[in-house]
C-alpha cells in the first residue's frame, strides 16, 4: 500500500480580541462544536459563541440513530463516544411510529443506533474541538449581526461587556428559537401543534415489575410495555428506557389534554401517574429515582415542524436546528444536524482558504435540505401513526403487515438512517455508490508481506479529500497527480465487498465522488475522475 496523507500546519495563531477571524459559530451545542471540528481539520479554526457559562443539565438526546454512527467513527469520534474500539454494528430491530421494525433478516441493514446522552456527545465534542484548537468563548452571545459584502460584524455580549468581532462567515448553530436565523430575516416557515403534552421523568420501578427475560415492565393488570420502545395505546403513547448505570426514564404522551388559560402547576410524579393511568388504564407503582440527581421531571407541551426557507444568506449560514426542528420522535435530530455540519465544514474551509468559489457553499443547502425534507416527513408520518383512535389503530395494523416485509423494513431502515437520501454529484449517477457515504472497505495494507488490514474509516480521520486506487494499475491515481497538494491518494488492494469497486474519490465528508468498478478505468472513466476533482476540489495545480 503507498500512502500520502497530508496534515495542515497552517491554522492562523490564537485571535487575540479585535483580530478578524475566518468563521464565528454562534452556538457550542452538538451541531456548532462539530462543525468547529471540522473546520479545524480543514486549516481554519473558527471562534465558537456559547451563550451558556457552563453547559447545560438540561437532558435530551438519549441516543444516536443512523448514518451518523458511521460517520463519527471517521472521526474517531465513535470509539470515544462508545469505549468501543470494534467498528459500528447495524442493530436487529428498532421502532418506526411505535411499531416494532424487526430487521434481523434485513440484508445490508443500514441502521446503526448508540444509546449515549447529548451531554457526553457534547463533552466529547468540546474535548475534541479544544485538542484541534478551537477557542470556545462560553458566556458570549451573538446579539447582532451586520453582514456586508467582504464579511460579517458580529455584536457579542460577554462577561466582560459588549463587543463586536469581525468575521469573514457566520454560522448559526444557535439551536431552534435561532437568534441568527431572525436577525439575517431567514424565514422558518412550519407548523406547531398543540394539541399533544409529553411528561418524562427518572423514576424507580420494583424489581418484581421487570419482565427478566426481556427488560420489559409487566404492569399488572395490563401486561408488557417493551424496554425501549414507544409504546401506544388507544389513549395516549408510553416509553420506558431502563439505562445501565442511571435511573431509568418513564414518559407518557397524550393529546388534546391542554387547559387553556390555565397556568398548570409544576410538573410532579403524581402528575407522570395519573398519565400513565389514563395512557394504560391500570396504575404503575414507581417511585422517585434513586442515586444523586440532576434527575429529569419535565412536561412539554406543543410542537414545532419547520425548515428554514434558505439555509444560507449570503456569508449568514445556519446548521442543525436552527435550520430546522420536528418532532424528536425516533430520535433524528443530531443525525440530520451533525451531518449538516460534516457537509459544510470542508466546504466552508475551502471557500475561506480560497481553494474553492463561494459558488460550492450552495451545495450544501442542495444537499441536506432534501435530508431535512425527509426528517420532516418521517417524523410527521410518525406522529400520525401513534395518535389515538380506532381508525389510526387501523392504519397501524396495515402499516405492520408492509414492515412484516423485509424490503419494506430495509426502505424504512434506510430512511430513518438518512442514508436514503443521495447526494447529486454532477457528472450522472454512473457508479451506484457515487452519492453516496462511502463504504467501510477493510484495505489490505501488509501487500502479502504479513502486514494488517485497515478499515476505509480509519484512513479518513484526517478529514482530507481521498483517491482509493485499487485497481492493479494505478491510472486513477496518476490522473489525480495534479491535485496532490489537496487530495491525498492512496493505493492498496482491498477484500470483502470492495469487489464492486475498484476506484473511488471521496470527498472529506465521506461521500463518493466519482467511482470505478472496472479493472482498469477506460479513458472516458478517467475524463469523469478529473471532472470530479476539478468540481470538489478547484483546477489541477
Ligand atoms: C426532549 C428532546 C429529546 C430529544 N431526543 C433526541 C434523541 O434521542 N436523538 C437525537 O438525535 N436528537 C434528539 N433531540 C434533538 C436534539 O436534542 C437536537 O437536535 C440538538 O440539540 C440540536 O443541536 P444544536 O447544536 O443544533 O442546537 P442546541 O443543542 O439547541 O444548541 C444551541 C446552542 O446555542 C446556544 N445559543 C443560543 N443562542 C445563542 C446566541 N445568541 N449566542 C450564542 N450562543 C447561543 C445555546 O445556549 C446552545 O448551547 C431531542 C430533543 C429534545 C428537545
């Protein structure tokens, strides 16, 4: 195998108050500090803008649901959130609208699910943000923006009083109430519903509740309600998450029980049981959860589907839910939101070192607003498929005859996995993997003389544009010659699936390019490659 893998070493030093940075990220949640990993892989370190002086204790994702799994793990970001040092599993089954989706049988299941709480993804986050350089202002808050033909003036209030900070891009990663996104005047045109109430709270269950082969509580008098599963019934949803090592997590959901006018009381246990008697008809005796807390009792109420009408105005970017919020039904939001940042990151890098025109930044709302189209569809068909009444009860029962069907489980799989959503590489879609994340191809590395192997995964950490040549020859690699400055390249032989293909260009966010499965890529094959190279990633040196 010959590699040449190329590190920058040309970030610009700390800012110093007053020096104009390349990008500011409004926001230090999941979606700002990624796309502050990013950035700094890519050359540019960016100023992230934490309102908050210390995160959170505010609990919301419990998990990581689809591609999103794999692509952390080219990051390395994987084994860090999950002590694993083995390679993403897809899971056998999971929920689609509180139906189960059994995808034990499914071949080539694409669904890769990680229980780990939003609060260490952040942790994590940060931890790594802070190792690539990155300044983290917390206790700073982007309270205007002037953006103007070479750049942006961003207004800050911080701890130490007001200031301005001139920027060449801004992006918005200031979560769904979005102050960017209102002051650059992006529209978030939607829908809110309230009509629905949630109550969530740690507890403790009785040992004698717990179903020991399954994890599921037997409530008595009704029966099973599955660990881990939204769990419906004519009159409301119910979901029990028993956690290793943390309380688990009880949560109804009802709809039409708004009082209107009305200011409720805070929200209490006794609240949580009288729900979870109306949802199951029988009362559940749990008690308050055991351990130190912060323990989680919260009621939302309400709830908002909406996309932003750009997601870029000019050197005014958004990103994660400040581009758009759904329900949190199946868990989509940081596999949407991530993922947008893992898109724009290399983009934004390479406009910002002027290694691409402005013109590539447009790609990034042509390629993740059909991803957020479809979080918002999934999500809504979701919703209606746990509301109450007899004739969603009867849509149910159809609904679980088609995902009784593998094909129909794997296309639904697909979907809320985000990888069903292909990306238009220009160029048609020749190779059906162009468009694509690319596969985890394990590539030979020892060349017969009794070296290891290395996972595809492995070699992208480094965040940089890629040519996998494996072809016997080495013509793609050749061709790419002239943009060896900005793509590295690397021939290897390889095993497993990678029979299908012989040659691929990835992009820094993973996706494919351009790709080969011939032997040796004829000249018209060749004419594609060198158009990919000059689209991604500028002319030939
Ligand atoms: C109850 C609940 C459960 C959920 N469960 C899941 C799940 O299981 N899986 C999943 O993937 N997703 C889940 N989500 C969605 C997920 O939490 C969000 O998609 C995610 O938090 C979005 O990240 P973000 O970085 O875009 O925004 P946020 O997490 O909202 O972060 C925005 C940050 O910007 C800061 N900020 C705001 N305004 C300013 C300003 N003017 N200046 C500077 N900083 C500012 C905020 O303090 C905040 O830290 C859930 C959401 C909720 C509410």
């Amino acid at each position: 195998m010959t590699r040449r893998i190329t590190v920058y070493t040309d970030i610009s030093p700390e800012t110093t108050p007053g020096t104009p940075v390349d990008v500011v990220i409004a926001g230090g949640g999941p979606n700002g500090l990624m796309l502050a990993c990013e950035l700094a892989l890519a050359g540019v370190r960016p100023v992230v803008l934490e309102r908050l002086a210390a995160r959170t204790e505010e609990a919301r994702a419990n998990g990581l649901v689809g591609q999103v799994i794999r692509v952390l793990d080219r990051r390395g970001l994987y084994e860090r959130l999950t002590g694993d040092p083995e390679p993403p599993r897809p899971v056998p089954g999971f929920v689609f609208g509180a139906l189960p989706l059994n995808l034990a049988g499914v071949e080539d299941n694409p669904l890769h699910i990680i229980q780990v709480p939003q609060r260490r993804v952040e942790e994590v986050l940060e931890e790594r943000a802070t190792e690539l350089g990155v300044e983290i202002r917390r206790g700073h808050e982007l309270t205007g923006l002037s953006p103007d033909a070479d750049g942006v003036t961003a207004e800050i209030a911080g701890p130490g009083g007001p200031y301005t900070l001139r920027t060449g891009y801004l992006v918005g990663a200031d979560g769904g109430h979005s102050v960017t996104r209102r002051l650059s005047g992006i529209g978030f045109p939607g829908i809110t519903r309230d009509d629905t109430i949630s109550r969530t709270a740690t507890v403790s269950v009785p040992a004698s509740l717990i179903d020991p082969a399954t994890g599921a509580l037997n409530v008595p008098g009704y029966g099973l309600v599955p660990p881990f599963m939204h769990h419906r019934t004519e009159h409301g949803l119910i979901a029990y998450a028993p956690f290793t090592g943390r309380p688990p997590v009880l949560t109804t959901m009802e709809w039409d029980s708004t009082e209107e006018g009305t200011e409720p009381p805070p929200m209490s246990l006794d609240e949580l049981r009288e729900s979870v008697r109306r949802v199951l008809g029988v009362d559940l005796p749990f008690g308050p959860p055991e351990g130190d807390g912060p323990h989680l009792l919260r009621r939302l109420t309400s709830g908002n589907t909406r996309l932003a009408d750009r997601f870029r105005d000019g050197r005014v970017l958004l990103a994660g839910d400040a581009a758009h919020v759904h329900s949190a039904i199946g868990g989509p939001g940081l596999n949407l939101g991530l993922q947008d940042t893992v898109n724009l990151g290399w983009k934004l890098a390479a406009v910002v070192r002027g290694r691409a025109p402005e013109a590539l930044l447009d790609t990034y709302e042509s390629e993740r607003r059909p991803a957020a189209e479809r979080v918002v569809m999934h999500t809504q068909a979701q919703s209606a498929l746990i509301a109450p009444g007899g004739e969603v009860t009867a849509l149910r029962e159809l609904f679980a005859e088609l995902l009784r069907d593998p094909a129909n489980a794997r296309h639904i799989a697909a979907t809320m996995a985000g990888s069903d959503v292909r990306y238009d590489m220009g160029g048609g879609d020749a190779h059906p993997l162009t468009g694509r994340l690319a596969p985890d191809l394990t590539l030979d590395t020892g060349g017969g003389t009794g070296g290891g192997s290395l996972r595809l995964a492995e070699l992208t950490r480094t965040a940089r544009p890629l040519l996998l040549d494996l072809t016997r020859g080495t013509s793609p690699a050749k061709e790419a010659s002239g943009w060896h400055d900005r793509v590295d390249t690397l021939t290897a032989h390889s095993s497993g699936a990678s029979s299908e293909v012989s040659a691929l260009l990835i992009r820094p966010d993973g996706y494919v390019a351009w790709a080969s499965s011939s032997p040796d890529p004829d000249e018209g094959e060749l004419r594609d490659l060198r158009a990919a190279l000059t689209r991604w990633f500028g002319e030939a040196a």
